[in-house]
C-alpha cells in the first residue's frame, strides 16, 4: 500500500500534529475502537482470533436417528464421519503516513485527531470493503479486490452462492441458496421456504431460521422491504390479510456492499445464530492493527507505521442466501 507524506510546503497541513509521538499512537488505537463499534462485519461473519498462520475450519457428517428395536433389542450402530472443511489464511495489511520534522517542532497538538483519525479510518474502511466485497462476490469462485484475486469458494469447493452445493455423504442431492427474481413479498417467502428447508449432509432437516435481511445502501430496496416487513397487513393486498413477516426480521443496510449485481438490486437472507453457531463465515484476526512510530534518519521526518493480519472465507453456506433480478444462474422464484 502506498504511504501517504503530510509536507508543511502543502500550506493546508501546517497544524497537523504537535511535538510528542506517544499521544500519535495513543488516538490512533482509541479511534480504531470507535470504528470497530459500528462496523458490520461482527454481525455477519463469524469472528475467530487466531494464533496461527491458518485456521481450518471442519464438519462431521450427523449421527444416525435412534431406531425402534423393540423389547431386548440391541443397540444399532451408527457412525459419524468428518464432512467439508476449509482453511482460511491470514493476509498481512500495511499502511503508513509520515511528517516532517519541520512540522512536529511547528504544529499545535490539537490538529492531530483530526489526521490520526484518518489513517485509522483507512484501516476500519479497509476491512469493510474486503468482508463486504468478499461476500457480495460469493456468487463466484473467486473475488478481485484491490488488485488481489480471493478465494469464495466454501467448505464444499463451489462458490458461497450456488445452485449446487454437494453433500459430503449423498451423491447428487444438490442445494441451493441462489436464487433470480426481483425483490417482493411472495419471493422473500419463498426464499424464506427454501432455507427452512436446507439439510445436513445426511438429508436431515436442519433448523436454519433466517431472521436478518441484508441489503445494500439503496433506497428504493430499503423501501421495498421495509414496505414488506413493517405492516402488520399485506402490503401487497387489498384486503385486510395479515403479514406474517411483520416483526421477524432485523435489517442491515451496509453502505459498503456494491449497490446492484448484473445492474439489479439483490438481497441476502440470513439465520444470524446459525451463522455464528456453525461458524459460517469466519473473519480471522491474527494481529491487531499496532502502530509504531519511528523516525526516518535520512530525512527526519516522524513516519507512523500501522500493520494488521486478518482473513476472511467461507465455510458453511446454510446459514444465508442471495437473490436478486441480476443473480444470474440462480433458483428462479416465479410470482404466486
């Protein structure tokens, strides 16, 4: 990442920071905690520390039912075995900004949030736009971002949003969690249908419960389904029948989501206790960002250096869905 040089020649940075480093590094750390307050991330991805360079994240297939086997009967036996799994590597994250000496013996020490804010700022945006342009790319193998190619694929090998999700133990009982068809009451309860019917690897009925549409900042989806969930009447009737969908649901708008796919709105559906119980996306922080500050002994200007290792991937797909007009490939939802 390049880094970014704050010069007194500019004339617009001539108060940036005052003469002591440590208060620097003291704002910035307090900032990004702000920041980590009112990100997203924690409320979609499942959110693991790690000590390692990778973490692997693995299923086991269900134990068999218990069976009627009448007055002295024996015990059946029934075995488990290790479904999907997925390792997830962290990435190492660098940003640094710099000023010069002539500026620390200069600035008042009142202007430095301002700046340090902003670099902190990079950071927290940083993380946004990679877990946010990660999961909106999961409608493919593969997601570029900022240059990088990332893996989003899940434990099964094909995309996080697929018509095919394989099972571990049953050849050719595909799954799906795509789907096509523009947003609207009847689609949100078909989808809806559908998750309630996802199943484990052996065919049992799991019990996903999705409770939490995502959505991208756009107003006219916002209005849609606020429209569909907010009334306790059906908003697309004109008669008095009752909406089941009044009060079921939380909605997250995430302003660093891309607006459309395939130039359409789309939406995601979500059990918010599955993804985190089952660890379905994990978002791995190894290193925090920490910031040092040293200085350049060839120009003496005081450089703030900031590091992090994070990753994110997917792991088990049962806990969301998308649909969308754009969703190409997708379950077509058709009007009721």
């Amino acid at each position: 990442m390049p880094g970014i040089i704050f010069s007194k020649a500019s004339g617009v940075n001539d108060s940036i920071f005052g003469k002591s480093q440590e208060p620097i590094k003291a704002i910035i750390n307090q900032k990004r905690e702000l920041f980590e307050q009112k990100s997203m991330i924690p409320k979609i991805f499942y959110m693991d520390k790690s000590t390692n360079f990778a973490e692997k994240y693995a299923s086991e297939t269900s134990l068999g039912n218990f069976e009627d086997v009448g007055e002295n009967g024996a015990y059946p036996t029934t075995e488990m075995q290790e479904g999907f799994s997925k390792v997830i590597e962290s990435r190492t994250w660098k940003n640094q900004f710099a000023v010069t000496q002539e500026m620390i013996e200069d600035a008042k020490i009142g202007k430095i949030k301002q700046k340090a804010n902003a670099f902190v700022t990079s950071f927290g945006r940083t993380r946004e736009i990679f877990a946010a342009s990660l999961l909106a790319g999961g409608i493919d193998t593969a997601v570029k971002i900022g240059g990088k190619t990332y893996d989003a694929t899940g434990a099964d090998k094909v995309a996080l949003f697929s018509t095919a999700h394989p099972s571990a133990t049953k050849k050719g009982s595909n799954q799906s969690n795509r789907f096509t068809a523009a947003f609207g009451q009847y689609v949100m309860d078909k989808m809806q249908e559908s998750m309630q019917d996802f199943k484990d690897e052996d065919g049992n009925l799991l019990s996903v419960m999705p409770d939490t549409i995502i959505i991208p900042n756009d107003a006219s989806l916002t209005r849609a389904v606020l429209a569909a969930i907010g009334s306790d009447l059906d908003p697309e009737s004109n008669g008095n029948a009752m909406n089941f969908q009044c009060g079921l649901w939380n909605v997250l708008r995430w302003g660093y989501l891309p607006k459309t796919i395939g130039s359409k709105p789309y939406f995601m559906m979500a059990d918010s206790e599955y993804l985190q119980n089952y660890m379905c996306l994990p978002f791995v922080d190894r290193v925090p960002l920490s910031v040092r500050s040293v200085i350049d002994e060839n120009t003496d200007a005081n450089v703030m250096k900031g590091r992090a290792r994070f990753g994110a991937g997917f792991n088990d797909w049962r806990g969301i869905a998308i649909c969308g007009e754009g969703v190409t490939g997708g379950t077509a939802i058709t009007a009721g």
